[in-house]
C-alpha cells in the first residue's frame, strides 16, 4: 500500500518543518497537498492513513486537503499538450506518438500548511484606572 509510505514521508516532512520553529510548536489546522492522478496513490486512503497515523501527537487533530493534479503528456513530436487515455496506449491524440513527456500527473508534494502559534499570556497585570479618571 503507497499510502502508508506516502503518510510516513509526510510526518518526517513535518516533523522536519516542525523543528525549524523550534523551541515553538506549530499548531497545525490543515495541511494541503497536491497529488498527482500518475502516482498510483489514493486520495481518499491517504486521508485516512494520515488521520490514524497522526492521532496522540502534535499533528492530531490536523485535516490533510488533497488536490488532484491531473495526468498531462506532451508529444515531442508536434509539441501539444493533451489528456493521455490509458485506452489508447497514452499515445498522443494528434499522431499517436507514444507518450514520452509527462508535464503533471506524478506530483506528490505539500502545497501549504495552515498553522499558527498559541499565543502568550499577558506577563502584567491589566490596566487600572488612574485616580484623575476614575473621580470624574
């Protein structure tokens, strides 16, 4: 199963970034990843490998927002871009040329994070009034 690799790439991906913020621990809502329709990993199943893989740790919690990035060839010999169908051998629609450029499909990275800090305590006290205010 790919997703099961593709989840632990991603946790030492973060895991990584995490240590970049360090001493600070990022507080992570979504994490949004483009995945290519070319890589044999589903969508759906990597959700739920990550979901399970992240739970009791600082990424619990954590939703993983998947685009899908479609599969495009180029044909080296007219040099068009098209939609390659696996029922015609990915051969390019203008002269069946096989498929030997593909300019998506295979991405499989983390486009964004959507995260933030907990933020600090006041270290004073609030504000009081001062006496000339206070007496009008």
């Amino acid at each position: 199963m790919h997703e099961v690799d593709m989840t632990r790439c991603l946790l030492l991906s973060m895991n990584a970034w995490k240590q970049q913020h360090a001493p600070r621990v990022p507080a992570v809502d979504r994490v949004h990843l483009e995945v290519g329709t070319f890589t044999c990993v589903e969508p759906d199943q990597l959700v739920v490998t990550w979901a399970d893989a992240v739970k009791g740790s600082w990424l619990d919690g954590a939703e993983l927002v998947i685009e899908s990035v479609p599969l495009v060839g180029r044909c080296i010999r007219c040099q068009a871009t098209y939609s390659p169908d696996p029922a015609e051998g990915f051969r390019s629609p203008c002269c069946q040329h096989p498929m030997e450029e593909i300019v998506s499909g295979r991405e499989l990275r983390i486009r964004s994070v959507a995260y933030g800090f907990e933020t600090a305590p006041p270290t004073s006290a609030p504000p009081t009034a001062s006496p000339t205010t206070a007496a009008r």
